[in-house]
C-alpha cells in the first residue's frame, strides 16, 4: 500500500470516528439510513411526520343553540378524522364529529350544555404512526343562558347590601334572591361582558332574576330592563 492510500485510509477512520460509526479495517461501515437503506437492506421510508391542527370557535354561547366548530390540518390531507371534544372531570368527551375536506378545513357543530366556562378542543388521530394531533382553545368557550335583569342604586347609595358592604354608584354587583353572597356571574349584552360578585338580594317583583347595580349596568351598556346572558 503506498502513502498515498495510506493517509486517504487514515482520513477515513478519522471521519468515521468522528461521526460516531463502527470502523472496520480502513472501511468505514456507516448507519444504513446513510445509504437510503433499512436494517434488513431495504430501502428507508422517512420518519411520519406529526400533524398539527388549529381551530376557532365564538367565545360566547348560548345552552343548548348550535354552535360551528373549524379549524384545519397543517398537512392539508383531506378524509382525516376530527374530533370536537370538551372537558368532562379528568378527561374529555366527544361532542361532535368531523372529516378535513379539500385543503385539511374541518367544520363540525356542537350544542353546549349547561353554563359556565368549557374548555373545548380538536383532536386529530396520528397517521401511519404520527402522533395524534390537538389543540385547546385558549380560554375555552363561554356558556349562558338568557335572563331577565333590571338595575337598581339611585336612592339606595350609602346604605349596607345584604351582603354587608356599603352600595355606591362604583359599586360592581349583582342582586339575586338565592345565591350565596360573593358568586362571581359573568354576564353579557350586545358584545360586552363583565364578572361581577352577588351583594345583595332581589329583586323581588316581576319576573327579573338579576338587579345589576349602576356601575355594572353602565359596563354592559345596559338600559333599565330587559335580557341579558348570564352563568348562572
């Protein structure tokens, strides 16, 4: 062997070691998947690739009205599976159902039930060995159902609530017959909302379940009577 082959033979080891392969003799015996191969010498299929998923949903619904669900696959497949699902204790619960059509878009709808804040996502199952794909939607979906409400403060500032804080026109509050004081309620009308606590009981005429104080109806932009949503 001359020097010639002898110094390209020790170029070789040295890059093999460097690379982390198995040197033989002065041939470098690389990784299968380095000839486009697989262990048994056929040819190596790419790794599956993990879907994503994005979806969108109206923050704020009604019990038991229709809702539309969408959102779409990063990969752009049609035919895959989609499932709307909602938190239920531990885990989740299936509430629609959905396939991605041309482009990886998926609609479903779904009919929220109950009130309060759900926490809703898409899940897509894995294909050829992907892992499965989700997405929560931040700050999930607010549930309520309509009411009737009035307000009430004018001749009433200065004095205690039954709840026993004084009632001033910056006072933030609700007034309900039956809820403990300090149940925070999140109420909405014509694209507002706000979170205020119960302070004080009433109203007792009429069919109204809430009297909103001034400063809360003036961040609703409330009138004197009429519906509004609300979580409980």
């Amino acid at each position: 062997m001359n020097m010639t082959m002898t110094a390209r033979s020790r170029g070789l080891r040295r890059s093999a070691l460097a690379a982390g392969v198995l040197v033989i003799g002065s041939v470098a015996a690389l990784p299968s998947a380095a000839y486009g191969q697989d262990a048994n010498g056929g040819a190596a299929s790419a790794a599956p690739q993990n879907e994503t998923v994005s979806v969108s949903v109206k923050r704020h619904a009604l019990s038991g009205q229709r809702v539309k669900v969408g959102g779409k696959v990063g990969s752009g497949a049609d035919g895959r599976s989609v499932l709307i699902q909602q938190r239920a204790g531990k885990g989740w619960k299936t509430v629609a159902r959905s396939s991605t059509r041309s482009g990886g878009r998926f609609s479903a709808y779904w009919r929220p039930q109950g009130t309060g804040r759900k926490s809703v996502r898409a899940f897509v199952r894995g294909a050829d060995g992907a892992a499965p794909a989700q997405r929560v939607l931040k700050g999930g979906v607010t549930v309520y159902v309509p009411r009737v409400a009035s307000y009430y403060g004018p001749g009433l500032y200065g004095n205690r609530t039954a709840c026993g804080q004084t009632l001033t026109p910056s006072t933030l509050g609700v007034a309900n017959r039956w809820l403990p004081c300090g149940t925070r309620v999140t109420f909405r009308y014509r694209g507002r909302s706000v979170t205020v606590p119960v302070i004080d009981r009433g109203p007792y005429s009429g069919s109204r379940i809430w009297d909103l104080t001034y400063a809360t109806k003036q961040r609703l932009g409330f009138g004197s009577t009429g519906v509004v949503w609300s979580t409980r």
